[in-house]
C-alpha cells in the first residue's frame, strides 16, 4: 500500500512540474505566432512571400510544392482589395483574422469569376461598397468579413521547377491595396 502511495505521490508531483513548465514557456510561443512574424518583415497592405528565396520561411510547415503571399490587412483604415493577373495551375485564397482562425477560403476551381479579383469588407463597408459600387470592383468577389485586423494567404501550386519562374512572377504581380 506504501509504494501504491509513493507512485500516486510522484504521478502528482511530476504533473504539477509538467504544468509549471508549460505556464513558463507560453509567452515565448504565443508571441511567434504568424501575425508577429509577418510584421517583422513587412507593414501592412504589402504582400510578403512566405518562402523567400535565400531566406527560412516564414511560416516552417510549408508544402514544398506551393509559393505563398500573405497580406496583413487592417478593415478599420478600409476595404482590402486583392487583385491578380496571370494564370497558374493551381491557387488558393484564405482569409485570416488576426489569431488565425480561417474566415474564408476559396481557390481557382470553385472561383465564379476569371483570375484572381477579391474584395475583403467589415459588414457596414459592404452596404456601403453595395450603394456605390466602384468600376474596378465590378467583377470583384466580395468577402464579407466581420473582423478588423487579419491576413490574407494566397497560395500557387508549383509543379516542378519548370514552373518556379511563372509562379513566383505570379505572385510578385498580386496586389494587396487599401481602397
């Protein structure tokens, strides 16, 4: 019954030092999330590729097979636009709010209009964009997104190397702007 006591004892002692040493090591995670390291590089409405050539990823756990840009946005200041030009043989878009949490996905396939034309937008900026639409917006996708602060991530496949010139071109011609 002594040693049952012991291992009980010990079982305990070792969680508690367990949970200790994850309380200790939070701040250092919680401050290298994707936003923060975004913002080391690059301010906002400035697209920023993920995967530089020459440099570590931004973000560690990227398929080898896809080039991406991500877009910190602010919809306070006003409405993201997010345009682009070209034609590759595969991408994604993705909505970010600040924390992370996916708001919004779409890719070439299930795209209704041609190429890459979005338009990101707080509920109130909708109604607005709604009662006066802007020419250039005219075959915008619209994403309604009730947040302030986020990122957008756009993601091109890249076959094989062949492909490496056209997709980076690709990406470097998106544009990420405040309207």
């Amino acid at each position: 019954m002594g040693r049952f006591l012991v291992a009980i004892l010990a079982g305990i002692v070792g969680a508690g030092v367990v949970h200790i040493a994850v309380l200790l090591l939070v701040p250092t995670y919680s401050e290298r999330d994707a936003w923060s390291m975004l913002a080391e590089r690059s301010n906002y409405y400035i697209a920023t590729r993920l995967d530089p050539a020459g440099q570590l990823p931004l973000i560690p756990t990227l398929d080898p097979l896809f080039n991406a840009i991500a877009c910190r946005f602010d919809l306070d200041e006003g409405v993201l636009h997010l345009h682009g030009d070209g034609d590759v043989p595969y991408w994604s878009v993705s909505v970010y709010d600040r924390s992370g949490q996916n708001i919004f996905s779409v890719n070439d396939q299930s795209n209704p209009t041609e190429g890459l034309d979005f338009v990101v937008a707080t509920p109130r900026q909708m109604v607005e964009l709604r009662n006066d639409l802007p020419m250039d917006f005219d075959g915008s996708v619209f994403i309604e997104a009730d947040m302030g602060e986020g990122i957008v991530v756009v993601r091109a496949f890249t076959p094989d190397e062949s492909w490496e010139d056209i997709v980076s071109s690709y990406l470097q011609g998106l544009t990420c702007t405040l309207r």
